[in-house]
C-alpha cells in the first residue's frame, strides 16, 4: 500500500511541474505575441496622433492662438481619451514638433527637444533625445503645408500597453 501511495505522490507532482513549465513557456509566448502586436499598434496610434495634429495645425494655419488652441486640444483628447493617462496607465507625455513647408518651426511640445525630432517627410525612424531612446513618426497634412513629427520615449510605449497585458494576464 505504501508504494502505490508513493507512486501516486510522484505522479501528481510531475503533473503538477508539467503543468507549471507549460503555464510559463503559454505565459511567455503571450507575452512575445502581445509585444509584437503592441508595437505595430503603438505605432498606429503615434502615426494616427501625428496625422491629427498636422491636420489641425493646418487648418489654422495665419492664426497662431487659434493653431495653438486646436494643437492643445488635440493633444488632450490624444492623452486623455486614446492613452488614458492618469486613469489606468502611467503619466504619459508626447513630444512633437509642426513644421511649416518651407521649414519653419509653428509649434513645439513643451517636452519636445531643440533640435528637429526627424527630418523625414513621412515614415518612421529613431532618435536620441538626452539619455532617451525616441521612437519618432513624422507626417504631413493632406494639403502638405505642415509636417508633424511625434516622438515617445520607448520605455513609455511600452508601459502605456502594460494595463492592457496586465488584464490579458489575469484573465
């Protein structure tokens, strides 16, 4: 009777360890999967926040109050409503800077560098500003009379999809 016990003992911990091996390799694999898909989301979402506020800069363009009016508003319904900062995520900051056509800066984020966040016309790139690696997306109005580009910190578009995980992860 004792070695049935014995066996029985050993059966139920090498399923009980299969099964915690095989919870962390699915753990990781959704974490891998949820990074990549995140990524090509954040990128979305930054192209999306560049394209708006080319397009509001735009259309104010000749009346720099109201140009900042519509930039700041934009801004706000960018963080507040799309990043849910203070909410449910981590205080989130952009960074962009409007170009005008022919190269003069209209507009700047107060966190936003001195120097041009990209040079690009449209697309992708990466930058350093200080000791922060920016994932910078530039674009232009759709009457191509102002350029945005828009930078976040790589370690912030990470953490602003951290709610997102931490819920797929206690589900």
């Amino acid at each position: 009777m004792t070695r049935q016990r014995s066996m029985l003992r050993r059966l139920i911990v090498w399923q009980i360890a299969a099964m915690a091996v095989a919870w962390i390799v699915l753990s990781a694999w959704i974490l891998f999967q949820m990074l990549a898909y995140g990524n090509g989301d954040l990128d979305r979402r930054m192209d999306f926040f560049a394209r708006s506020l080319a397009e509001a800069a735009s259309a104010a363009q000749g009346d720099p109050i109201e140009q900042r009016r519509r930039l700041q508003t934009t801004e706000r319904i960018f963080v507040s409503g799309v990043i849910g900062a203070g909410t449910q995520g981590p205080h989130y900051v952009p960074v962009y800077q409007l170009w005008s056509a022919d190269g003069r800066l209209l507009y700047a984020s107060p966190a936003a560098p001195s120097t041009p966040l990209s040079t690009m016309g449209s697309g992708f790139s990466k930058t350093w500003s200080g000791d922060h690696e920016l994932r910078v997306v530039s674009a232009m109005s759709s009457d191509a009379t102002v350029r945005a580009a828009v930078g976040e910190r790589v370690e912030q578009r990470l953490l602003s999809i951290w709610p997102m995980l931490r819920g797929i992860g206690l589900s």
